[in-house]
C-alpha cells in the first residue's frame, strides 16, 4: 500500500470525468471529458499568458512564505497562507475582466496583487495597522474589495453589489468589454454559513452577473469536509438553480477557462454561476493553527505531488520554456519577498490610543474615560521609570 493509499478518497480529487482538468497531477496535457468544451479557449491561450500564469504563482508563494516568516518573527499578529491554492486563485482572477468587482475573503493574496493592489495593504490589515487596507474605489486598486474574516459575509455584499449592477443597466447589454461581472470568493467552511445560502437565494432570484467561487482547500479550519456534507459542494448551487461545475483547482487552466466563460455568461444576462475548485491548503489555516492536530503527513504528501506550481512549470517546459524565464521568474519572486520584508519592518506601529479613534462616529464619554484611563496607567510606567 503506498502512502497515497491511505489518504480518505474523499480528500483527493478523483479521476471524475465530470470534473473539469486540463493537466494532468504531472503537468501533462489530458483533458477529462468535461474540459472538452474549453480546449478552444485554452488552445488560444499564447505562450506568454502561460508564462504569466506561473509567473503569478511562484511570485505570490514567495511573497506568501515571508509574510508567515514576519509573523513567526512578531512583525504580524496572524496570517492567512495561501500556500498550495496559487492555481485556483490565478486562474479565476486571471478571467476577470477588468470592470468586473472582486470580494475576496482573507486569503486571495494574488487575486489583490493581480488587480493592483500593493501586498503590503494586505500586510498592514495582519500588522493592526488598517481596518480594512486598501480604497476599492480607488481604480488603482481594480475594483477589489477588502478582505472580510467575518465568514461568508462577502457572499452578501457581492450579490449586492451584482443586483446593483443589474438595477443600474451595467450588466447584460450584450457587450463584454462594457458589462460588468462580480466574482465572489469563499471556502468550504464559509460554504455552510447561513449568508451564503441567502446570497445563493437572492443572486437566482434575481439573476444577478456573478460567480460564486468555493475554493474547497478540504478543511474548514480542522472539520475536514467530508463532515461537512455527504455530497460535493457544487451541488449547492445547483440547487438554487444556478449552473455549475467541479474543477480541479490545482489546474491554474482549468480554473481560467471555467471563470472565463461562467463570467462571461453571467455578464450576458444568464445569471450567476458556481464554480468549486477542488485544491488543498498546505500550510495551516492561519499562524495561530497547528495542521499536524488533525491531519495526517500522507494525506500532505499526496496532495504536495499535485502542487500547482510544479505542475505548470513541468507543462511550460514540455512547451519549451527556457532555463532564462524560469531564473527570471525565481529573481523576482526573491525581490518581491525581500521589498516584503524590508517595506513590513518599516512600517511601525500605531499610538495604543488609536484604537478609541474608530468605535463611534461622534465623540463618546466612555471611550473618552477609557482614553484617560490609558493615558494615566502609561504615564505611572514613565513615573516608575523616574
């Protein structure tokens, strides 16, 4: 028996023919039969977007692992990697057009940097610097919207923003460089939150131009999924009425091709679509999170051998990838990583007292007690001192 044999079968995505893959665990090129529709789009895809895809990814991971380093080292109070879901995320916002809107969780490192947001506006939500990082109004900032820990509440803000869109006319005219699309992004756990379901209910009622995008990373913090529901996730969807579809989400083609065309349906008038991307996290839920708890190092192993990354380097070489793109590609990775670290240190802190700026709109007198408070307990330190 081989240390893949013991992983549940549930854990692994199988050979379904009805999930859509491109490549293969090995980088290969062979289609399931579900893909069948989208080799057109994927043949039309040029060497450079494929370069662009890796690129995306290696980049991130290296930016990903030192923001878990800074936070080992206390530099950031928690965070979230994103190690392992590289594919899933590049790909889909990869589809994206550039008037769509996009409402991250708290986990879609390269979906923010892709749109053009800094990564450091992330770092600064983890360092207790910001409430929320970045303007998304702020076209620099591509129409993201900030991360939400509140889980599955972005759901509801972006079938929001989608029935906006259709009230508004800016949907579902016919012309894809013109109407806009809202992709929405969620996990496996956020998945059986009650706001979600209702987001479900009001995007089919209302045939909103959205995409709900699970990235189903096989656990929800430490309840594995298999004990979340009996069935696959995509199902859910289905049962609102909306099309949707499985893919294998560590297959950064498959989730570009997919997106691409759900997004461009919605946009259409032909209302939301879901899509669940089978992937895995890597690494632990957040830095506060020991995996080695609740799950096992052959279950790690076998899917570590459908890393995304690996997989689509494997792909470009067999396309003729040159030993230059991919040198080019580890120089940045390690200037993004280090301009990360550098760029983190730098930022500072915040006065304790900033915390009693934002809990009411108008001055209040608790917060003004609690504020003298503090002002007392750390001047009898300095008193102490003298």
């Amino acid at each position: 028996m081989t240390s893949a044999d013991t992983v549940p079968r549930d854990l692994v995505p199988a050979d379904d023919p009805t999930v859509v893959r491109i490549l293969d665990a090995d980088g290969a090129f062979a289609p399931t039969p579900a893909a069948e529709p989208y080799l057109e789009a994927v043949a039309a895809l040029s060497d450079a977007e494929l370069e662009t895809f890796y690129r995306d990814m290696a980049v991130i991971r290296a930016f990903d692992r030192e923001a878990t380093n800074l936070q080992r080292q206390g530099e950031l109070a928690l965070w979230p990697p994103s190690l392992g879901q590289e594919a899933a995320q590049v790909g889909s916002a990869r589809a994206a057009r550039a008037q769509d809107h996009i409402f991250p969780s708290y986990r879609e490192h390269v979906v923010c940097r892709i749109r053009g947001v800094d990564p450091v506006d992330i770092i600064r939500v983890m360092r207790g610097l910001s409430h929320g990082g970045w303007d998304p109004s702020d076209p620099k900032n591509g129409n993201v919207h900030i991360y939400t820990l509140v889980l599955g509440a972005q759901t509801l803000h972006a079938t929001g923003l989608a029935m906006g869109l259709s009230f508004d006319g800016r949907s579902g005219s016919g012309d894809l460089e013109r109407d806009e699309a809202v992709i929405v992004y969620y996990g496996d756990g956020a998945s059986s939150q009650g706001d979600v379901h209702e987001s479900m209910v009001f995007a089919a009622s209302f045939q909103t131009p959205e995409v709900f995008f699970l990235q189903n990373n096989q656990w929800a913090i430490s309840v594995p999924v298999r004990t979340q529901s009996p069935a696959p996730l995509y199902r859910r969807g289905a049962g609102y009425g909306m099309p949707s579809i499985q893919i294998d989400g560590n297959d950064v083609l498959a989730s570009y091709v997919v997106t691409r065309r759900a997004l461009d349906e919605a946009r259409a008038g032909g209302g939301p679509r879901a899509i669940e991307a089978m992937t895995y996290r890597l690494g632990a839920h957040t830095t506060s999170d020991d995996p080695t708890k609740y799950r096992t190092g052959d279950e790690e192993q076998a899917w570590a051998r459908r890393d995304p990354i690996a997989r689509m380097r494997a792909y470009l070489l067999s396309r003729g990838a040159s030993d230059a793109f991919f040198d080019d590609v580890a120089a940045e990775a390690a200037a993004v990583a280090e301009d990360t670290r550098v760029r983190t240190v730098a930022l500072g802190g915040i006065e304790p007292d900033s915390m009693f700026a934002h809990v009411y709109s108008e001055p209040h007198p608790l917060t003004d007690l609690q504020r003298q408070w503090l002002a007392s307990y750390e001047a009898s330190f300095e008193e102490a001192a003298e």
